[in-house]
C-alpha cells in the first residue's frame, strides 16, 4: 500500500495517471477551500502587528510604526451625528412684512371704528359694525361697541394696540408653534447674520399679551381689557419664522464637523507599554494598527509584494487543509477514497469558514457563535469521534490564525467547542441523545468563559454574556446538525445508527412478506441474526449492521421460496423434477433476484453487501456433487454450481457467511449437546478458511477464536435441553399441555 493508503502505482504513464485519479480532485478541492478561505479572510494570517485582548498584560512593547488613525465604530459615528443634529439650533429668519401687515390692520379696523362711531353716526351704522368687524377678524360684542362709543376711550385703545405691536413686533416675535422644544437653543437670522439664544427666550404671541397686560390703558374695565387682549391677538402677525433650508444647511455643517476618527496616533507613539494591562482603548488602536498594516500591503504598488502576500495566505491556508488531508489518508484510507465524504468534510469546513467571516465583521465580534459544534456533531455521528476531533483541531486553527482573529481567544473558545462537540455523540441511537449533546457542547462554552474570565479578570457580567453566546450557538448547531444529518447521510452513502434502526423495523412490508411467503427463511435468518449481533459485538464489530444485514440477506428467496429446503414440506421437494445444473441455477439466481427486490425498496449500498457477499465465491456443493454422481462424458461446469460473489470485505459480512453455514446445519444435529455445537462451529469455520472465503475479510485470528465461542454460546441457548415432563394417565398433564 502506498503512503495515501491506496496501491502502489506501476512506473511510468500508468503511474502518474493512477496517482491523478486517487489524488487529483482531492488536491483540487483543497485548493479552492484555500482560495475561497482567503477571499473569506484576505488579511495576512501572520499579521505584522500583535492584538492582545482586554484585561490581558502585554508581554512587549507596542509601538506605531507609522501614524494611523482609529475610527470610530459605526454605533459610536451614528450616535454622534444624532447628538449634532439634535444640538444644531433651528433657524429662525426676520420677516418684516409681519410688521407693515400688523399696521395695515390696525388703521383699517381704526377707519371702521371712525366711520362707525362718529358723532354724526346714525344708530344703524352703530349696529352694522359688529357685522363690519367680524369680516376683518374681529369679533366685538354690542357691549363693547358701547364701549368704543366714548373717542377718548376708543383713541387710548387703538393707540395702546398700536403702541404694543409697533415695540415687539420690530423685535422679532414668533408664533407659538414656531418655537422647537428641542434643541435649547435657536438661531435668529437677521441681515444675513445669525444670533443664537435659548429657545424659551424668543418672544411669541404669549409674551406679548402678558407684556400688553401691564400696561393696558383703562385697568378699571373688564370690558376693555378683554377687547384690548382681543385686538392684539387679532392683529398679531409673527415677525420670525422657521427656515428649514437654513436649518437643514446647519445640520450638514454639524455633519461634516464630526470626525469619523475616535484618536489619531503618531508615528513612533506607544499604543501598550509592556507588562501593562491592556484596556479597551488599548485595543482598539491595536486593532486598527492591524487594519492599517493589512491595507498598506493590499495598497502597496510594488506587485511582486502583493503577489508574495496573497501566495503566503493561500498556502498558510493549503498547508493546514493538506494536514487534515494527509491524516484522513493515513488513519482513514475508505474515508479519503470516497470523493463524496472528502467533499463533505470541505462543506463542513467552507460552512464554518463563512460563519467565522460574519463573526469577524460584526462591531464586536463573539467566537462563541462560530458554529463549530454543528460540523462536529456531524462528523461524529457520520463517521466517527476520533477523525471529528481532528478535524475540529485543523478547522479551529485555521479560523484561529486568521488576520481578525490572531491575538484573540478565538481559537482557544473555538477548539473548546468543537472538542465538546464532537466528543459529545458518538453513536446516535436516541433523539434524547441530541439533548445529552447540547448540553455538554453548553458546558464546554461555560468552561471557556469561566477560565478566560479568571485569567484576563473579566467581570461576572462578561463571563455571563460570553457563556450565553456559547449556549445559544450549542443549541442551534446541535439542532441544525440533527436536521442536516439525513441529507448528508444520502449525500455521502454513509448509514448511521439511526438509520439502520429504521431498516430493521420488522414490520416493513417485504420483511412481513418473508414472514408469510417463506417462514423457514424467516426463521433461519432470525437464529442467524442473533448469532451474527452477538459475535460482532463482541469483537468491536457493528453488531446492528450485521443484524440489520442478515434480515435482507436472503430476500431474493421471495420469488421461489418452495426451492429452498427451510420451506419446503416433508417429502415435498419440487428439484427432485430438474436437473442439477437447473436447481443450482435457481440457489444462485436468489442472489440477484435479492439485488432486484433490494433497488426496489431502495436499500442502502452497506446492507445490499450482504445479499452479494453472505455465500461468497462458495460451491452448490449438493447440486455440484449430484451433478458428478448422473455420470457424463464431461464434468459439470463448476461456474455453473458456483455462487457469484465476491467474498465478504467486512467483518460484519464475513460474520454473517459464518452464522449462515453454522445456523443451517446446527438444524441438523440429532441431539446438539455442547461439544457437537462447537466441532460444528470449528469445521464452519476451518472449511470457509480453507476455501478462501475470508481472505478479503478484515478478521484476525483471534477475533475468529471469539466469533467461534459467541456461536457456541447462542446456539447452546437456542438448543437447550428440553424438560421431559411427567405423564399423568398415560399423557401429558393438563398444567402443562397448553404450554
């Protein structure tokens, strides 16, 4: 065997192509995990400038090789603007047509007055005034008319309206909505300049009648201070008024003066001294130093450089995948030979390589919702525990080396994970066991956070927050990993615990047939499967598989079940009317008839071996035998009398051939005592060896001297010596006759 775990090419031609089919797309599909890996992460994994973490002592001095700045996040940036749009004053603009609008009024409703109230005024003219005021938006009373009939009353009125609005209105005065209760302050343009005050000493309507009512002219009359009031709000016209253009060209101002940058740091400045602790500023401007690095060498426009980085990444990235690719070849050659179980090993990785990309970009980025777990779960129930955790290990690195991630507790929180993960399950047997899973999965992200919060003195809160992650990303891969396990189980061929489980249902319809159609078969291979379970269980064999196995091993019988001895009648014996060769034809023929009924019911490729495989390359040795015995001029074609193969390639398989031959002519024996039970296991066996049935079979000869003895041990069950029981009146006891 070669280095890979496959065969030694020849030399030459033959070689090189013998290695491009075994190698060729596996080397492929590393490549493009690599590329696709840094396209993911085009940051240099070995970062020129080192990021150590919160609460951690820096072992070493970090200076600023060149100036840099460190920006602000983008939460920090949004709340700015918001604080300088809400500080940023509204702008009020002078209008003084509202002071000529307010006089026109006051002379026009002065005129009426006049013309009205005169002393040569009839007494309709008097009348027709409330009418004559309301139509210029005054609304007087016959009570105040009287009022105003008196000219020294009605001059000090108007004189007062006037006087009032003629001293606030050139001031500038707004109306009441026109005044925002935030922010504090507004600003008033005026002649092209602006003036800010606070925004609750601008004067509006309300000011001016508080103002009015100190100095109105008659105090002694209700009736002409209600009127006063009444004619100021009825002349009243704002002089200051919202200007969005302006407001919203102060807040693109305010705007712009926000700098995007939180500090700026110097050429030659220290960022950490070393043996200092490292505190969130700290970090930051090391995480942007970090940046900074990896746009100056995507930025540098000498090409060779650039070339150079991107060929270091590729292949830092190459090399681990190449690790995990050389074990699988040397610990798990069937693994690596099938294309589709190497491709979903890529899958899991791509899928925890993008996850950890998003991870990366968020503001705060938590390694705990990098969903390792889920490739885990998968590749430990899939394949198994120990090629999980070496993925796990390879997957774990190659996320922790990555430029956003190096100098951060990434990899540790992540290999805790994915170790707990795949260590987890094993043989899934139970849906509970997906529970059992999350929980130790939860328990290996507590742990994390509970030694990283003891080492860099992290609060409980933190601790808290990071173990939460940890739970919440333990329970959503081990769910997800539940969910995809049936598509990658049809994806890779390969059949679980669970799985198997479900074709060893007895009551599935081709099994209920075999039960009724051929009741020998049926029974034989019940006693076979109990043989082959316990025999494989006890060498570390898949004792499900092989009972799972031996239920379909004969299922081919189905179509001729009277031709097979189990089912047939005394002295009814339908070959006694065929030749040999033809009765040899239909023995042989059950193996392919079972591989049609198998594509039928679509059972999977692992049990479908045991159909081909459980009679091997063996003899029709009656038929054979029989053959010989009619006397020809030739001998009979052994291909003829020979059953198809191949020979069993697993110990499950080569189990189940054993149990065959050994159940089979156990049936026989007169009377099974324990010591012909086990010469009959011996010659099974010994003969199987001698014909080369097993020699395809990975079986020890040790695990046979087990097989042997887990034989004798059901089969001394299965044919137990019988109690003779007492006869009363010449039979058997009624107690016992319906027993």
């Amino acid at each position: 065997m070669g280095l890979w775990g496959q065969p030694e090419p020849d030399e030459g031609e033959g070689s090189r192509r013998a290695l491009v089919r075994a190698h060729g797309g596996r080397v492929l599909l590393a490549l493009a995990l690599a590329f696709v890996t840094y396209l993911l992460f085009p940051t240099a994994p070995a970062a020129d400038a080192p990021l150590y973490e919160v609460g951690s002592v820096a072992p070493d001095n970090v200076i600023a090789p060149f100036a840099f700045r460190v920006p602000k996040t983008d939460a920090e940036l949004q709340a700015e603007r918001e604080e300088a749009v809400r500080s940023t004053a509204a702008v009020l603009a002078f209008d003084a047509t509202g002071v000529d609008s307010a006089r026109f009024h006051v002379a026009r409703f002065r005129a009426l007055l006049e013309a009205s109230l005169a002393p040569g005024a009839s007494a309709a003219q008097a009348t027709a005034l409330v009418a004559d005021a309301a139509r210029v938006g005054v609304r007087i009373t016959p009570a105040e008319v009287a009022y105003l009939r008196s000219a020294p009353r009605r001059q000090a009125l108007m004189d007062g309206v006037a006087t009032t609005l003629d001293r606030w209105l050139p001031r500038g005065v707004a109306s009441t909505g026109a005044v925002p209760d935030a922010p504090a302050d507004v600003a008033i343009a005026r002649g092209g300049q602006y003036r800010v005050v606070p925004a609750d000493s601008v004067p509006t309507l309300s000011t001016v009648l508080a103002d009015a009512r100190r100095a109105r002219p008659d105090a002694g009359s209700e009736i002409a201070e209600a009127l006063y009031v009444k004619l100021l709000s009825a002349f009243f016209r704002p002089t200051l008024a919202a200007d969005r253009a302006a407001t919203d060209r102060l807040r693109a101002d305010a705007l712009r003066g926000v700098d995007p940058n939180k500090w700026l740091v110097r050429a030659g400045e220290k960022i950490v001294g070393a043996h200092e602790v490292v505190g969130r500023e700290e970090f930051d401007k090391m995480r942007a130093l970090r940046t900074a690095v990896a746009q100056r060498g995507m930025s540098d426009r000498s090409l060779a450089r650039g070339a150079t980085r991107v060929a270091g990444a590729l292949l830092h990235n190459l090399v681990l995948i190449a690790v995990f690719g050389v074990t699988l070849a040397l610990f798990r050659p069937q693994l690596y030979r099938s294309f589709r179980a190497v491709s979903l090993f890529a899958l899991g990785f791509l899928l925890v390589l993008v996850a950890a990309a998003v991870v990366a970009r968020m503001p705060n980025p938590r390694p705990e919702l990098i969903p390792i777990a889920l490739a885990a779960v998968l590749f430990s129930v899939l394949f198994d525990a120990r090629i999980s955790l070496v993925a796990v290990l390879v997957v774990a690195i190659l996320v922790g080396s990555q430029g956003p991630f190096r100098g951060s507790n990434t990899l540790f929180v992540v290999l805790v994970g994915g170790v707990a993960a795949a260590a987890s399950v094993r043989t899934l047997s139970r849906r509970t066991q997906a529970f059992s899973a999350m929980l130790v999965v939860c328990a290996g992200y507590v742990l994390s956070s509970i030694t990283l919060a003891l080492a860099l003195g992290w609060n409980l809160r933190e601790a808290g927050i990071a173990a939460g992650f940890g739970a919440l990303n333990a329970l959503v891969s081990v769910a997800l990993a539940m969910g995809l396990l049936a598509p990658a189980e049809e994806f890779t061929g390969i059949d679980t615990y669970l799985r198997l489980l479900e074709w060893s249902d007895l009551n599935r319809p081709l099994l209920q047939r075999l039960s009724l159609e051929a009741p020998g078969t049926y029974a034989h291979t019940i006693a076979m499967a109990n043989l082959a379970e316990a025999a494989c269980n006890a060498i570390g064999a898949n004792g499900l598989l092989a009972r799972v196995g031996t239920y379909y091993h004969d299922i081919g019988k189905l179509e001729r079940p009277q031709y097979f001895v189990e089912n047939q009648a005394k002295g009814r014996n339908p070959h006694d009317k065929l030749k040999p060769s033809a009765s040899a034809a239909i023995i042989r023929n059950h193996v392919r008839e079972g591989l049609e009924l198998a594509d039928e019911i679509k059972l999977p490729k692992v049990l479908r071996a045991f159909i081909t495989e459980h009679h091997g390359t063996g003899r029709i040795v009656y038929f054979y035998e029989k053959a010989k015995e009619r006397g020809d001029a030739t001998s009979p074609n052994a291909a003829e009398f020979t059953y198809p193969g191949p020979t069993p390639q697993s110990a499950e398989t080569a189990i189940v051939m054993l149990a065959d031959g050994v159940e089979a002519s156990a049936r026989a024996l007169q009377e099974p005592t324990p010591q012909k039970l086990r010469e009959l296991v011996e010659h099974i066996v010994r003969m199987r060896i001698e014909q080369g049935q097993l020699r395809d079979a990975p079986l020890t000869l040790r695990q046979l001297e087990i097989v042997k003895d887990q034989f004798v041990r059901v089969l001394l069950g299965m044919h137990h010596a019988r109690i003779e029981y007492p006869a009363a009146s010449g039979g058997v006891t009624a107690e016992f006759a319906s027993a």
